[in-house]
C-alpha cells in the first residue's frame, strides 16, 4: 500500500472511529443526499452553531455560516495529503501534518498551498443549498 493511500485510509479509520465514540466535532455530521446536483441543509441544522459538518457519500464537507445570507463550503480533504480535516474556532485544522485553513478553506499555514476545494453555495428561506458540480 502506497504511503498516501495508507495514510488517508488511517485518518479515515480515526475519524470512523471518533463517529462511534461521539467526538464533539464529528458527532454534529449531517447526513444529506443529493438532490438535482445539490445538497439542501435546513437552516435550523445550525441551531448554535456557525459551522456544520456534512457527511456526503464518502467526504465531509464543511459548511460555514458567514452571515445569514452567506455560507462557505469546502471539501474536507486536506490538500497536502488528503486527511480530513478538521473544524476549529478560526477555520479547519489538519491533524495529520497540522495544516491550518480560514473558515472559507483559504491556507493560512502550511505544509499544505492550496485552497480546499470549495462549492458554490446559495440560500432560500428555508434551506442552505450546496451546489455538486
């Protein structure tokens, strides 16, 4: 098995595992199911929060509530080696090789130099909508 395909399956099974232990930052994951290439997440999903967590087939995305009209997504994959990140207070965190990304997935230190891959989001009055290319 090829480091990064090790590697990303370990931080896949930590994260599995931290799902079945109740981890206060991956218990919150909501489950979503595509719709007309887009995932709808009730506004009410947030409650106290400003950031969510979506699990969408085999990935999480993370959703970040900018203001009430504007929400960040990103892709969850770290773009140094493909561990799942992770949310924080200031944005995501990488616990493999502690890359850091603002709340809209922008690196703010590395190993990692590239963004995370971000969706286009929009909002109606009920639903936040994240767009699946």
């Amino acid at each position: 098995m090829k480091r990064r395909k090790f590697v990303k399956t370990l931080c896949l099974t930590g994260l599995t595992l931290n799902l079945i232990a109740g981890c206060k930052s991956t218990s919150k994951a909501f489950q979503a199911t595509l719709q007309n290439n887009s995932l709808r997440i009730p506004k009410s999903a947030f409650s106290d929060q400003d950031t969510l967590t979506i699990a969408y087939q085999h990935e999480f995305i993370g959703l970040v509530r900018l203001n009430e009209k504007h929400y960040a997504a990103s892709l969850l994959n770290c773009t140094h080696m493909g561990c799942t990140v992770e949310a924080s207070n200031d944005g995501f965190v990488c616990p493999c090789h502690g890359a850091r990304f603002d709340k809209e997935g922008h690196v703010i230190k590395g190993p990692a130099t590239k963004d995370l891959a971000k969706f286009v989001t929009s909002v109606s009055a009920e639903f936040i909508i994240i767009h699946i290319p």
